[in-house]
C-alpha cells in the first residue's frame, strides 16, 4: 500500500500522552502549497546551519533561515542566531495560520531539505526563549516526509507521514517529554520546506 495516495486526516492528539501534538491535515490546496514552495525556495534567505555540539564546530547541508517582528537573538547549539525582519509573503502565511491555530507567532525558523539525505536529529525545541509550554505550528511544503516523536523516558514511538500543505502543532508538555526527529531516506530526491512558527519570549520566564 502507498500511504502517500491517502491524505492526512485532522487529529486533535496524536500523542497517547505527556503532550498534545495537533495534525490539522492538510490546511494548503496542492495548488497554493506548490506555489508557496517555489517562491520560498527562491525568496528566502537560505543559508547553512552552523555551531557548536560538544565542542566541535559543524556546518549543516540542510539550510535555515529565521524571521520575526524584530531582530532577536537565538542561541542554541553553541551559537547565535539573528531574526531577520520578516519576508511580506511568509508574514501573511503566519497571520492565516495563527487564525488556524489560535494563538500569536512572532518568529519562524524556516528549514529547507534539499532532498532525503538530509534530515534533522533527535532534539526538543526546549529553549528558555519558547517558554515552559510552547506553542510551535509547524507547515510542511514539498517533498513528503517521515516525522517522528519519541519519549524520552518510555520505549513509545510514533511516526507520521507529513505531505506538503499539512499542518502539525506542538502544545503542552511536548517538548519535555518528547523528542523528534526529520528521518532520512534516499529514494527522495525532491526538496522540503518545514516553516515552524513560535512565539519568542525576549524576556525569560
């Protein structure tokens, strides 16, 4: 069975607990999830991902690029991160998705994979910055992709197909216990786009 010929259906927790992750499915049309895709890929101000882990100094074939409503400060991995001001288009995409989502983003830190070879690790977006119960909308755009979440403290597992046009949002204690990670794959030779939209607290709670 070829599970990309199904399309996401909307689920209010696809956590069995210690968190709630929302898959609001497929909030983009193929067409306007195209569209968007072309346009970042050349719009956006892509660079490498680059810093520290234990020590070492590490350059990413994965690009990233962050926005926001002023010029912040990020760090994480051993180096800092600065917002640039945010791009018209993906700006509107934040206000429609905030009305999705119901709650107000002032940054996004924009991933783009070039093909399945790349991927992202296991990690938790657990940063001071997001505060204790982040909020974080994550669109999809291109390529369709394996996603992953697994507890940190229990054997449990869950993977999730995520197709270009769907929305997942991280809520709760999903960052405390739980870790996720973008799996490598490569049969897949077409890009990926991964916006995720947060709210950055620039005072520490």
């Amino acid at each position: 069975m070829n599970l990309e010929l199904f399309a996401p259906e909307r689920c209010d927790n696809v956590l069995p607990y210690d968190g709630i992750v929302q898959d609001y499915g497929l909030v983009l049309s193929a067409e306007h999830s195209e569209r968007y895709l072309q346009y970042f890929l050349q719009h956006l101000a892509w660079q490498p991902d680059e810093g520290l882990l234990f020590g070492q100094y590490y350059r990413t074939q994965r690009q990233v690029v962050w926005y926001g409503d002023e010029q912040y400060q990020y760090r994480y991995s051993g180096a800092v991160k600065q917002a640039l001001l945010w791009q018209p288009a993906l700006w509107r995409l934040k206000q429609q998705i905030e009305q999705w989502v119901g709650h107000p983003f002032n940054s996004c830190l924009a991933n783009l994979y070039q093909d399945g070879t790349q991927g992202l690790g296991w990690h938790s977006d657990d940063e001071p910055n997001l505060g204790r119960h982040a909020v974080i909308a994550s669109l999809s755009l291109g390529a369709t992709r394996k996603f992953c979440f697994q507890h940190k403290h229990r054997a449990n597992k869950v993977e999730l197909l995520l197709h270009s046009g769907q929305l997942l949002v991280m809520r709760g204690t999903t960052q405390h216990y739980w870790k996720h990670a973008l799996m490598k794959s490569n049969r897949i030779i077409q890009p990926r786009i991964n916006l995720t939209f947060r709210y950055f607290h620039t005072a520490i709670e």
